[in-house]
C-alpha cells in the first residue's frame, strides 16, 4: 500500500473512531448511570470545555505563525550565482490554522441568532440521544435532508428536482419504518430527534449567512458560538435542572464523571478536525459516503454493545435511511456538476486599442 493510501485509510479510519467514540461516550453521559439527569448541564460543559480549547489552540496559533515568519529557510546558489528556492520548504505547523481567541461584542451580537440556532439544536441532540436507543439514533435524526431541501426552497428559492423528491420519499419511508419498528420507542426521544434535524438544517443556513463576519474562517466561529451558547445555557439550567444539580453533589465530586465529561468535550471539538482532515485527503462526495458506512456500523455496533432489541422492520428503516442519504448525496453531486457545466461563460471585456 502506497504512502497515500495509507493516509487517506488513517484519516477516514480517525473520522470513524472519533465520531462513534463521541456518540456513544455523550450516550455514556446522557444516561443515568456514570452521569447525572442534567442533558443541559452536561451540554454546558462540552461547550466551556470547547472555548478552553479554542482559546488554547489559538495561543499555539499564535506562536506558531510568529515562529514560522521568523524561521530561517537556507537557500543555495546555483552555479550562475542566483539564488534557487530550497527543494522541501519547511510545512506549516498544524496550529497555525488556529487564529487567536478574540470575543469582539459587535460580532458577538451579529453571531447571537446563529448561537441560538446552535444551542437549540445541540441541546435537542443530546435528548434525543438521552431518551433513543443509540440503534435508533440515526433513524431519529435522518429527517435533517428533508429540512434542508424545504429551507432552501422556502429561504433561497432553490428549486427542487423529481430525483430529489425521490430520494426525500426514501428517507421518510425509513424513518417511518424504523419508528415502528423500534421495540422501546421514545416520543420525547423521536421528537428531540426532528427538532435536532430540524435545528441542524437552520445551522447550515445560519452558518453561510455569518460566516463573512468572522472572515470566513469556521474556528472563529467555532469560538463565538460556544461562548455565547455558555451564557444562553445558564438560565435554562437554573430554571430546568437546579434543583437536580443541587441533589447530585456527590456525582459532582467524581472525578470519573469529570474525567468522562472531558473526554466527550476533546472529542466534539476534534470530531471538525478530522471531517476537516478526511474531506481534504478524499472528497465531499467521498467524506459523505464514509458517513453513511460509519452510521450503519455505529448502528449494528449499538445492537451488539448496547444490547438493543432488534426487528427485521427496525434494521430495515436503518438501511432505507441510510440508503436514501447516500442516494441523496449522489444527486445531489450530480445536479451541481450538470449546473456548473450549464452555467454560462464569463464574458470577456473587450478592450479598445487607442
């Protein structure tokens, strides 16, 4: 196997065990068992724990950047006396893609609508993990494509095609399949589900809108958005879990449950590393088809290590879900590649000679 390859197998192998890792560690703490009943307080953590590291990246950034404009890179002179660029310059280190942590009020309050947007649906994420079978989870949040396409068309008048249409019917049938087939279906669970999908689709949205107010840069967001959803969470903390926080003090002083809640923290901030990373080595189209292959492993996994009960109707939804994303994905790559190669030319100026 080619050094290449390799790489690529290491990155996507990483994106896998990174993001299963992460669902089934937040499944650890969303449960009653190693956490506490406090889905909002533990959200609240990841998130502090989430500026922690981009404030400390940010300073690694930093002394990255300046020590890299300073580094001397030796030349050599070829044997007519100029000068020739060195064969292997110096890499850039991996921080310097971390810009310093600022929180500047105007792009804060410009940030804040997007932030609520975040918090309502990490929040409803994490409920939906709390209440579903991490079997089920996929299945409870696989409407996201189905909301995608409708904002779009209501939000930015895209039209929507008959093979995308197919593809939305796909995934709706799934999810209808794998809810009934579900032996320990959760209502609250299921609709914590939608209103994620639902949360995750106006993210996107929102994300696009304010990316320009950071310079297009998503770890300056990343910052933003944390910090404001550790102010948007206090108050609902308070109001909601007070009084089961003020009942867990002796959880509070585990250092087991701290140790786990960290642990979930790293791995949500990598977890935009490596899609980072495995998009760059391979492909959108590609990073999107690894998706669906990890979701129906992290599934299967959930049978075995869980102990989730199984039906034939249940593992059928996970498929068709699975299935109608991937199709989706695919459409979807082929439409933007017929609407570029049917775009217009750039006119050329014509230029008049005096």
């Amino acid at each position: 196997m080619s050094g290449e390859a390799m790489y690529i197998a290491s990155v996507v192998g990483t994106y896998w065990v990174v993001s299963i890792s992460m669902v089934y560690l937040n499944k650890l703490l969303m449960s009653d068992g190693l956490s506490i009943p406090a889905p909002l307080f533990v959200t609240w953590y990841q998130c502090v724990f989430t500026v922690l590291i981009c404030w400390t990246a940010g300073l690694c950034g930093q002394r990255a950047r300046s020590s890299s404009a300073t580094q001397y890179t030796p030349v050599s002179v070829n044997d007519n006396g100029g000068v020739s660029a060195p064969a292997n310059p110096p890499k850039p280190s991996f921080f310097a893609q971390f810009p310093k942590a600022e929180y500047v009020m105007v792009q804060a309050k410009q940030i804040f609508p997007l932030s609520c947007v975040f918090v309502g649906m990490i929040t409803f994420n994490n409920l939906c993990l709390r209440h579903v079978e991490v079997s089920f989870y996929n299945v409870a949040r696989s409407l996201t494509i189905v909301f995608n396409v409708f904002f779009s068309r209501i939000f930015l008048g895209i039209p929507t095609s008959c093979k995308t249409m197919v593809c939305l019917g796909i995934v709706i049938s799934g999810f209808v399949m794998g809810t009934h087939g579900e032996l320990n279906f959760s209502l609250i669970g299921t609709v914590s589900g939608i209103l994620s999908s639902l949360f995750v689709s106006l993210n996107s949205i929102f994300t696009k809108k304010v990316l320009p107010v950071v310079d297009d840069n998503h770890w300056k967001l990343t910052f933003y958005n944390n910090v404001n959803a550790t102010f948007l969470f206090i108050p609902l903390i308070i109001y909601f879990e007070g009084d089961v926080l003020m009942q867990s003090q002796e959880r509070l002083t585990s250092a087991a449950f701290w140790s786990a809640m960290s642990v979930a923290g790293f791995f949500g901030f990598s977890i935009g590393i490596v899609t980072v990373l495995q998009i760059k080595a391979t492909s959108p189209l590609t990073h999107n088809i690894s998706g669906t292959a990890k979701a129906a492993v992290q599934s299967l996994m959930a049978f075995y290590l869980w102990g989730n009960d199984w039906t034939v109707l249940g593992v059928l939804g996970i498929f068709t879900v699975l299935g109608g994303s991937l199709l989706y994905t695919f459409v979807r790559m082929s439409e933007n590649a017929q609407n570029v190669q049917n775009a217009p030319p750039p006119q050329q100026e014509m230029s008049s000679k005096v």
